[in-house]
C-alpha cells in the first residue's frame, strides 16, 4: 500500500453519501420553489384570459339528455 491510500480518512457508507447542508442549499431551495409558483401563476394567468368572466364559457343543458330518448319504464320483477 502506498502512503497516499492511508492519509485518506475512513467514513462509513452511510457518512459518505450525506450532503452537506448550508445557506447555498436553501437559497437554491427557496429561489426554486418561488420560480415554480411564478411560472404556475404566470401560465394561470395566461389561459384564464381565454376563458374570460367565471361561468361566460359554460353551456346551458335544460336536463333532456342531449336529445336522448326517454328511457322505457321499468320492468318489475317478482321474486
């Protein structure tokens, strides 16, 4: 073995794969998560204009099935 294979320091598996945790972490966190909820806001607020006034775009169905026939009455059946 070589000088250079000694010096390093011994971690165990679990040790070595943790992250370090600091400010860098959490402002990349925060500016993130704030750009996503921009671009959420900004995509809503270019398809509502599509839309126009809440319920502008909603059709008027008076209950008749879309021009369905009337279903035939029931057939009681005795046990």
């Amino acid at each position: 073995m070589s000088s250079r294979e000694t010096e390093r320091p011994v971690l165990n598996a679990t040790r070595a794969r943790q992250g370090r945790w600091g400010r860098h972490i959490f402002w990349v966190l925060v500016f993130g998560t704030l750009l996503a909820a921009l671009g959420m806001f900004a995509a809503w607020t270019w398809k509502s204009a599509d839309e126009g006034p809440a319920g502008a775009a909603q059709e008027t169905v008076d209950g008749r099935g879309f021009g369905a026939p009337e279903p035939p009455p029931p057939n009681p059946q005795n046990p």
